[in-house]
C-alpha cells in the first residue's frame, strides 16, 4: 500500500469516528450524574424534567437526539439560594447554549433560543451551585 493510500484510509477513519462526539449514548442516556440532590429526565421523544435541592452541587448530564440544528429551551426555578446552569453541546460538543439562573432573584425562569449546532446526538447538563429549591425545564429541537 502506498502512503498516499494508507493517508486516505487515515483520513477517512478520523473523519468518521469524529462525526458526534456523544453517538455513543443513547437518546435520555445519563451521561453524569454528580448532583447530591434530585434530578429527573423523562423519556419523552423530547426532554423534560425536574429537579430539586437542599444546598446541593453537582452536574446532571444526558444525551439528547435533536433533529434540528437549533433548541428551545426553557427552565424554571423556585429557590431561596444557589444557581442553577444549562449548557447544551452539539453533536461535535460544541458549546451551543448557556444561561444560569440564580435563587433569590427576581428573574426566575428563562425561555430561549441556542445558537446553530450539528444535528444528532446533543449534550445537555445542568449544573448545579448550592442549590436550595427546585425547578424543571423543558427543551425542543428548532429556531
């Protein structure tokens, strides 16, 4: 073989294996579960949930399918103190989306658009900082 064939071999090995960095989870599969409170994804086509602490830290990560190139999200929270955070990656785990929302606010819930990603297998994480209540969110592939 020749190395301008072994390159191309290469090449098309890398290109494949590197299309979606979460293909190998399934849709609602929980990546991470660091949380120390309560933390829920339902097995709807498209994810929901809620969750819930008392001081509590951690990340709560699955994988998402979105079909589209865009998410809305939506999330919600009940809290005297503490933060609550939701990052969402595309399927190359380029970061598409992040807002925090913190207790003891006035501004309690958030209703958006990410930027433009890749369709197919998604990352989505919910980072919690001290977190005292409780919320749930909501999110749907498109613009």
């Amino acid at each position: 073989m020749t190395t301008k064939g072994l390159m191309i071999i290469l090449l098309s090995f890398a290109m494949i294996t590197s299309c979606s960095k979460y293909k190998k989870y399934d849709n609602h599969e929980i990546i991470e579960d660091t949380f120390s409170g309560s933390a829920t994804v339902d097995n709807d086509s498209d994810p929901d949930g809620n969750f819930s602490g008392s001081g509590d830290n951690g990340t709560f990560s699955f994988a998402w399918v979105n079909s589209e190139t865009k998410a809305k999200v939506k999330f919600d929270i009940t809290a005297t103190e503490g933060s609550v955070q939701v990052i969402l990656n595309d399927k190359k785990g380029k970061e598409v989306f992040n807002q925090t929302l913190t207790g003891g606010t006035s501004v309690d819930s958030f209703e958006g658009i990410s930027e433009e990603g890749k369709a197919g297998t998604w990352k989505v994480s919910l980072i919690f900082t001290n977190f005292n209540g409780s919320g749930s969110y909501e999110i749907d592939p498109g613009n």
